[in-house]
C-alpha cells in the first residue's frame, strides 16, 4: 500500500549507473522534483531516521492533492511502498494513519466497525469528520470574505444610488424639456426608471464578468505559484445569483428613487440650478 | 374675438415668486388674445417677465391671479395629467437651448411627442420625414444633437414643436442661441410656418425675428404696453 509521508529524510540525488530494475520504487511530488531537478527514472538515496541510506529510482511524479491546510508548506514529500517505508523509519508493521477508499454503495459504518475491529485501538473516522475538523480556519475566512463582500455590495448601491443622484442632476433640464413638450409623469417615471435598472442590470453583468475575469487571472497566479489545482477564487453559479439577485432589487429599488425624483417636482422646479 | 377662432386668451394675469424672502412680480395684470394664424412677438429686455408669460400660456407654470384659456379650456382649472395632455395635443414649445434629448437621434426627438400621443409607428415615421423635411434636415434624421450645428438643432426643435399638429406654438427666444445669418433662417422658417397657418408667439431680443410677426407687444416690468400695428 502507498503511503503519503512528508520526507523527514535527506534525498541524494544519484546518477542512474545502477542496475536500476533491482531498486524499489518511489512516487516524488511534482513540487520536490522540480526543486531537486529530478525526473522520472533517476535514483535517489534516501537517509532513513534508523536504517542507513537506500536507493530508489523514480517511478513517478504526483501532484499533491488539493488541500488548503497544504498548500503553502514547503516541505518534500514523496511515496514509498510500506515495506520500503516501514524498513527506512525502522518500524516495521507501524502505520500511522492509512486512507480506506470505499467503492460506491459501500457501508462505511460496517467498514468502521470491521477495521475498528482488526485494528486494536484504530479509530477509522469519515474523512467529513478529517475535513472538518482540519478546516476550521477556512471556515473563519470564509465568514470574513462573507462580512467583506456584504460591506462591498453595500458600499457598491450606495454608489450606484449617488450615480444615479448625480446623473438625474445632470438630466433635470431633460426632463424639464420632456414635461414641458407635453411627456407625462408616468412616461417619465418609466423612462428614468428602465434606465437606471437597466444601468444596474448591466452593472451587475459587468461586477460578474469582471469577478469571473478576476477569480481566473487569480487561480492561474496562485495555481502557479503553489503548483496546486486548488481554486482560490471562485464565483459559483449560486454566488452569481445572489449578486445577480442584490443587483437587480438594488437597481429597482434605485430605479424608484430616480423616477419619483424626476417626476416629483415641476418642470420649472427641475429648471432651477 | 376675432372671425379666424380664439386659440389662446390670458384675463388679468399675475405671477409672483419669492425670491428669499421677497416677493417678485413677475407677470402684472397681463391680458392677451391670441387668435388662429397669429404671429405674435413680445419683446421686452431681459427680466421683463416676457419667458414667465409664455410659461402661463402654454400651462408650464400657473399663474398666481387671473386665468389662461388655451382652446377653450382654463388651464388653471386643468390637472396637472390634463394639462401635460393638452401641452402635448396642442401646443408645441421651442426653447432657446433647443431641449432636444442628447441620446436620441434627430428623428426620434421628433418622434417622441408622437409617441407619446399613441400615434401609429408608421404614421409617425411618415410625418417624422415629412416634418424635418419641412425644416430642410431631411439629410439629418440619423443624427444626434451632438452632431448638428445650432440651427440644425433649432430646427429639429420646430420639427417636433410641429409634431402632434397643434393649435398653438410658443417660442422662447428661439434665435437667442444662433449666430445672425442662422438666426434670419430661423425667423424665416417662423415666417414660412405662420404663412402655412401655423399660430405663434414669440418671446424674443430679435428684432428681426419681431419683423416677421403679424403683431407685436412690448413688454416691460411684467406688464404689456399697447399693441403696436404689425
């Protein structure tokens, strides 16, 4: 069984002169590879805790998975086959921790219960409860990024709503005209109303785009430099909803405030500076 | 009243505005007929109260004593949904900073009034082309605002003064934007509308523009002097 285990050893790296169909095989992290200039087929000796030195050869490159509680450490990391392992680390029949992989359909409590039962003072747990319980600080900045993006969507309608002021400031001579030739309140209303929702609706289109455009140009960076596949950013098609959502009852609500305004006051009214 | 039909009539007007806390006169005891087919200019220096009697007239503004008949309806007796539909029925305005909409191209401006009377789109487009046309823009209809010269714009103005054909045009310094060679094509226009049946007052500086009329009234101080013959 492959076991995933950060390399607490020293890794020399060798020239492939040996016979290298007799030496056993070890899996490297892309990352340690990269930083240790090794390739496939290359043998490395590898300086156990107890055991002296051993020789291995390259059989593969791995991406480490995506975790975030990972993703920024810098230590090498490679997989051995347990015995080579257990022979390096000088304990032999000791495994930490191992991950069972159930097939679809399986019964996770019976597979528990059975390793429980194999395995004396094995505590077989569902990898939600690992999960969980390693991602507490996660969940702590994702209620920050929350509180964050409520006081920007804020922050973005009261813009909007002094956009939308300045502008009808700017139109009240328009609007004036528009009375005076004869357009009515209700035309009026209509007009400025349709026109700062669908100011708001195109905003929102815009905001979106432009958190899309930002969340790739983001992962591709930070992809680049952790050599993850993690997702950094990411706008999910329920997050555009809700933005979409805020946006548009925003843009109503700003559209209203406009309409009322211009069609609330006489034309003569509008006319004064 | 005159045999051709009473379009307009003002009895004793008066509109006062505060100014802070002083109270300005601007129209004092102003009586005036107009009839179909007139070409009334009221001339006056600036202040004289003539823009604020143009308002009265055409149901801009109301007035703080006295009453405006525009067709046989008092206008300050009208609410403000009934006299914003008689505006747009029956009297066309033309501003001295032509008011046109700077989005819209010369064509839609003329046709919004339109528009809003629930004219028939193709009936709208006909009498849009027919109109600037008339105004000689024919070669103008694409055309925003911002792309038209001031007498160009003044004319898409008129065109959509002209729009629902109404009974009455009022004309607020209409040349006071334009230099004097367009300024005389404007009160040559005017002339050719009044010649075709067109009724008008205008407010205005423009001597010129005042030769073109059929009457004209001095005005000083918020209040007419006698009619002077044309």
């Amino acid at each position: 069984m492959p076991i995933t285990l950060n390399l607490l050893m020293s890794l020399a790296v060798a020239s492939p002169v040996f016979a290298q169909a007799e030496l056993p095989e070890l899996l490297l992290e892309n990352r340690t590879a990269s930083a240790l200039e090794l390739a496939v087929g290359d043998t490395v000796w590898v300086s156990g805790l107890e055991q002296g030195e051993r020789a291995f050869v390259v059989a593969g490159l791995y991406r480490r998975p995506a975790d975030p509680s990972t993703v920024t450490l810098r230590d090498y990391r490679a997989i051995f086959h347990l015995p080579d392992l257990q022979e390096l680390l000088g304990g032999v029949d000791r495994v930490d921790r191992f991950t069972v992989k159930l097939r679809p359909g399986a019964n996770r409590e019976a597979v528990n219960a059975e390793i429980d039962r194999l395995a004396f003072g094995a505590d077989a747990l569902p990898t939600e409860t690992v999960a969980n319980a390693t991602s507490e600080t996660f969940r702590v900045v994702a209620r920050f990024h929350r509180a964050l993006a409520g006081i920007t969507i804020s922050g973005a309608a009261v813009f909007l709503l002094c956009l939308v002021v300045l502008k009808l400031e700017e139109r009240r001579l328009e609007g004036a005209s528009m009375r005076d030739v004869g357009i009515s309140r209700r035309t009026l209303f209509l007009w400025t109303f349709s026109e700062t929702a669908a100011m708001a609706a195109l905003g929102t289109v815009a905001g979106l785009l432009v958190g899309w455009g930002g969340s790739w140009v983001i992962n591709a960076y930070f992809r680049g430099v952790y050599g993850t596949s993690l997702a950094f950013a990411k706008v999910t098609p329920r997050l555009a909803i809700l933005v979409g959502g805020i946006g548009l009852v925003t843009g109503l609500a700003v559209g209203v405030v406009a309409g009322l305004q211009m069609v609330r006051s006489s034309s003569m009214r509008l006319r004064q500076p | 009243m005159r045999g051709r039909g009473r379009v307009a009539e003002a009895r004793d007007l008066y509109r006062t505005y505060l100014r802070g806390s002083t109270e300005v006169e601007a129209v004092r005891g102003v009586s005036l007929e107009i009839d179909a087919r007139d070409y009334l200019a009221v001339l006056g220096p600036s202040g004289s109260g003539k823009s604020t009697l143009l308002n009265l007239l055409g149901g801009i503004d109301r007035p703080t004593a006295g009453r405006v008949e525009l067709l046989g309806h008092d206008t300050t007796a009208l609410s403000d949904r009934r006299l914003t539909r008689l505006r747009l029925e029956k009297v066309g305005f033309v501003f001295q900073r032509f008011h046109l909409l700077p989005a819209l191209t010369a064509a839609e401006n003329v046709e919004l009034p339109m528009a809003e009377a629930a004219m028939a789109k193709a009936e709208r487009r006909r009498r849009v082309a027919e109109l600037l046309d008339y105004v000689g823009l024919s070669h103008r209809l694409d055309h925003r605002p911002g792309e038209l010269s001031g007498g160009e714009m003044q004319r898409v103005a008129i065109a959509r003064a002209l729009a629902n054909r109404p009974a009455l045009i009022l004309a607020d310094e209409p040349t006071g934007e334009l230099d004097r060679k367009t300024g005389a094509e404007i009160a040559e226009l005017f002339r050719r509308l009044n010649a075709d049946g067109t009724t008008l007052v205008v407010v205005t500086h423009d001597l010129g523009l005042a030769e073109a009329a059929t009457r004209v009234r001095q005005m000083r101080d918020g209040a007419l002097l006698p009619e002077e013959a044309a």
